[in-house]
C-alpha cells in the first residue's frame, strides 16, 4: 500500500471529512446537505426463523455428511448456535450510519469487511477474486429447484408459493425433503439452501426466496457470497435506520460474530489462528457470553467506550490482500440479491492496524 494512502487514512477525523466529500463528487449514498451525526433512535425488530428443526437434522448426521457439507459450504452450522440476544443488537444498531455504511463509536469507524466476512464463513470452495453479480438470464425458480432438489416438475410447482412480490418455496417442504431424500448430496445441498433463506438472508420467515435460490446457484461455480450478504446486511441497516424503524433482514448471527471479535480483548493471539483449520466462527461460539444485559445498560457501554477498551479489529485476521478500491473509484460497489450498496474500506484502516 502505497505511503501517500496511508497518509491520507492516518487520522480518523480526516478519514471521514475525506471520505464524505469523496461521496458527495462521486455521487454515493450521502444525501445533498448531509451533517456527519446519528439520527434518532432506531427500533429495529430482529425476529428470527425457529432454527430448531435444522438442528436436529445436523445432530442425526454422522460425520461423514458434516464433512462433505463444511467443503462444500464451510461453517455455516456454527451460526445454529449464535445467540441473537435481540437487547445487544438494538443497542449497537443505534451507532450505524448510513452516509457510508459503517458504525460510528466515538472517533472510530467500524464495519464488517469482505475479508472478516470471509474468514468467518471458512468455505475453502469459493473463490475471493469470483463476486456474485446477477446474471442477465436467470431461469425459472421451479427449474432452479429442480436441479438442487432432483425432484419432478410437478412436486415442485405444487409447492411454490406467491408471498408479496416473490415466490417462495416453505422450508418445512425442503425439511421433509432432506430426512427423506436418498441422494446425500442432495440433502446436503438442501440443507445449505435452507440455512441461506432462513439464517443469511431471512426476508421471508419460514420461507427460501427465489433470490436465494438464484444466488445459491452459483456456489456451484465457486463465486463468493461475502460480497452479497453484506450487501443485505449494509442494505437492511440502511433501510431501518432511515426510516427509523424496521426489521432486520441480514444476517443477524454473523453480524453478531463479528461485533463479539471487535469489542471482547483478548490476552493473546491463540496458536490456532495460524492453523490451515482454524475456524474463527467456532471459537467465537465456543466462547461464553452475557445475555442478561438490558438495552439500556448496553446503550451506556457503547456511549462510553474508550480506546484501550476494546480490540478494535478481529485478533484471528491476518489479511494478506484488503479490497478498498474499484478501478478509479474510492469504494466499492456491493451487489446484493435485492439490490446494491456503496462499501468504503478506507475507513477500516483500524481494523488493520493502519497495514
């Protein structure tokens, strides 16, 4: 990295006056007249899918099937077990703004990043430099679940389902599928897609959205998801704070991995995070949390934080390669599966170390 880059990033306030001012002359997401400050208070919902049934059916694997799900989707199971401990989530998503989709805590800025994001979802399969972007031909949704389920034509239409604007297919249908389908890889494959619709991207409760079938289709060509789950997430965050109410919608397990990687210290830096099998998101479940803190107390945490309090920047990351740029332009574009977002990195230097 160049050392005029890191003269521009070096000091967090100038970080933010620069960067707004790069999204005003670049037409980003600041609106005209925009003062850097939080809104009002935001009520955020974080209502949840029941999880409970997809549990079960991982506990009856034997390790064989677990195996071949972690290579082929990595450790999205661990986020079976992720508290979602709705007072804590309410509290930090007072501090996010959406000018340039990042928290605020005092003089630092926050945000999850591609590479965080990718380490945390640990699937050797995918490939960094293959970014999910919507095809200009996507086929039918019942052609979609034809081929992940293997099932006729028939059995699938029966079930599709119209909610709102988009079709969904239920996951009690594609539940009852898995326990009794003879294909491994196809229970396998099932699984995956139900815990993209119902943990990752949770829009329709108790359903899988047609968008997550489009996306999911192409984990078959390792693309990387990362770029399009923070997305949603960043997407979500927006819509809710700006409307000063809402429902969650992202991922509310990763975002949540992610927070308890940034704000718990650590003694030091275990010998595992430089192992080939290192899994960030099983240490992180593995690791006892509070959950008998009101949102008030946490919203007193948050307003009197201090440097020394806190990491600061996930200990287990060691990047060798950070995404800040797209061709000329300072940020880059996320797409999402039901829209897209403006991500600006250079704001993340922190998380980092200012390498």
């Amino acid at each position: 990295m160049a050392n005029e880059f890191l003269d521009k990033v070096e000091d967090n306030a100038s970080v933010r006056i620069w960067s707004e001012k790069g999204q005003l002359e670049k037409g980003d997401s600041l609106a005209k007249g925009y003062v850097s400050e939080l809104w009002d208070y935001i009520r955020i919902s974080v209502t949840q899918n029941n999880l409970q049934e997809l549990r079960e059916i991982w506990d009856r694997w034997n390790d064989e099937t677990k195996q071949l799900f972690y290579s082929n989707y990595g450790d999205l199971p661990y986020l079976f077990d992720i508290n979602v401990d709705e007072h804590w989530f309410r509290a930090f998503t007072q501090y996010w703004n959406p000018a340039y989709s990042c928290f605020t805590f005092g003089n630092v800025d926050l945000v999850p990043t591609v590479e965080e994001y990718t380490a945390l979802l640990y699937c050797p399969r995918l490939q960094v430099d293959k970014a999910y972007s919507r095809a200009a031909y996507v086929p039918a949704f019942w052609k979609k679940l034809l081929n992940i389920t293997g099932m006729s034509e028939k059995w699938i239409t029966a079930r599709i389902k119209q909610k709102g604007e988009c079709k969904c297919i239920p996951c009690r249908n594609l539940r009852d599928l898995i326990l009794a389908h003879p294909d491994m890889k196809k229970k396998v494959d099932m699984f995956a897609l139900s815990i993209y619709g119902l943990v990752i991207f949770p829009r329709a409760l108790g359903q899988v959205d047609e968008a997550v079938a489009d996306l999911f289709d192409l984990l078959d060509k390792g693309v990387t998801l990362v770029p399009g789950i923070l997305a949603e997430t960043f997407r979500s965050l927006n819509a809710c704070r700006r409307a000063s109410e809402g429902r969650f919608i992202g991922c509310a397990q990763l975002l949540l991995a992610w927070l308890h990687s940034q704000f718990w210290k650590v003694d030091k830096i275990l010998y595992r995070v430089f192992s080939e099998h290192y899994s960030p998101l099983k240490e992180i479940v593995a690791t006892p949390r509070r959950d008998d803190i009101s949102e008030e107390n946490w919203t007193k945490i948050l307003q009197n934080l201090q440097e020394e309090d806190v990491e600061w920047r996930a200990p287990w990351l060691i990047p060798s390669r950070i995404l800040y740029r797209c061709g000329s332009f300072d940020w880059v574009p996320l797409l999402g599966i039901w829209g897209a977002v403006g991500y600006a990195p250079l704001l993340l230097l922190r998380q980092y170390g200012s390498r």
